[in-house]
C-alpha cells in the first residue's frame, strides 16, 4: 500500500517536467526524459511509493492527429498526460496573462496590462485565453479522474484550474499550492478581474 492509501495523486502543472530527446544531429527522436527542477526532485524520492500522474503542457503544439498517440506514449512511459495547446492561446495564456500580467504583480513589479495604443483599456483577450486554457487543463483532468483521486494544482497559471474542475465534479479533492507570496491587497487590487481570479480558488 502506498503512502496515500488508495489516493492516486494527480499533480497539475504548466508545464509537464520532460524533454525530448535528440539525436546527434539534433533532431527530435519521438522520446522523451524527464527534466529536473523543485518538484521533480521532490517526487522522485517517493516514487516507487506514492502512486501520481503529471498532468501538464508538453511545451508545443502538437498536431490534432498526432495527439492521441503522443498521449498513450507519454502516460505508459512516464506517467504523464499531455495538456494540447495551440501557439496562439499560448502566447496569450502564459506568455501574456500569466507572464506580463500576474507574475509581475504577484513579485511587486505590476507591469502595463492594457491593449498598446489608444484607450488605456484592459486586455480581455489575455484574460480569455487565461480561462480557456484553465478549462483545457480542466478537460484533460477530467478523462483520467476518478472519486478517489487527489488533485495538486501548482501556481499562478492555474488559478481558475480549481472551480473549472469543481464545476465538473463538486466533490472533488482539490489543492493549491502558490510558489511566491500572495501580493498584498494594496498591490493584487490594481487587478481588473481579482474578484473572478480569486474565485477560481474556490
């Protein structure tokens, strides 16, 4: 018996910890290994004990008609499951709203979070694709869970990860867990959609 009982752990993050490797010319192989990283090593001592699946982003868009089979090799050889998102919700999601907007707030540095040009107007494009790829990671969480299961979610990207899959399953277990300090209310205010991002939480 593992050290959670009959738990399963599914940990939730951006980005899944592999990379794939490359011959010696450079090129892409089709395989992958695993990275390292804070979590990585965290997990890699209980692993034989705890019973967990990586849930994440594989760092590129993947075409349609290659995902299901990118998703079998990943969950048998790693216990990994591939979160597919396209270029352009990546640029918006994570490269914009998550980068230019909540990491520089949450780290004292708020920077410009308007549309360039003209009327000073929040960018509700960024905060769009923020929900919609919360909702993928959603979806994608959902194909694999079970009652029993413990959901992980990790930082800022996620936010709106927890009532997106409470909105699927009321009674799922869910945690999350930030890697900065919560910015005062004075600074996390300046925020046009606090209210709906605090929400995400819930």
């Amino acid at each position: 018996q593992d050290i959670m009982g009959k738990s399963r752990l599914i940990m939730v993050s951006n980005r899944l910890p592999l990379k794939p490797v490359v011959d010696d010319d450079g090129h892409p192989t089709g395989d992958f290994t695993m990275s390292s990283g804070g979590l990585v090593t965290a997990l890699r001592g209980v692993k034989d004990e705890l019973d967990f699946i990586w849930v994440g982003w594989i760092g590129e868009e993947i075409p349609l008609e290659k995902q299901d089979g990118l998703r079998e090799k990943l969950l048998k050889d790693h216990n990994c499951l591939p979160v597919f998102l396209s270029d352009e919700l990546v640029i918006k999601y994570y490269n914009g709203f998550s980068n230019d907007v909540l990491w520089p707030l949450f780290h004292y540095v708020p920077l410009p979070m308007y549309k360039v040009g003209g009327e000073r107007k929040f960018d509700t494009d960024l905060w769009e694709a923020y929900k919609e790829a919360n909702r993928l990671f959603a979806e994608a969480i959902m194909s694999i869970y079970t009652k029993t299961d413990l959901i992980w979610v990790h930082d800022y990207h996620l936010m709106r990860l927890p009532a997106e899959l409470r909105q699927r399953e009321r009674d799922c277990q869910v945690a999350w867990f930030l890697h900065t300090p919560f910015p005062t209310s004075e600074i996390y205010r300046m925020l046009p959609v606090r209210k709906e991002l605090l929400e995400g939480l819930l």
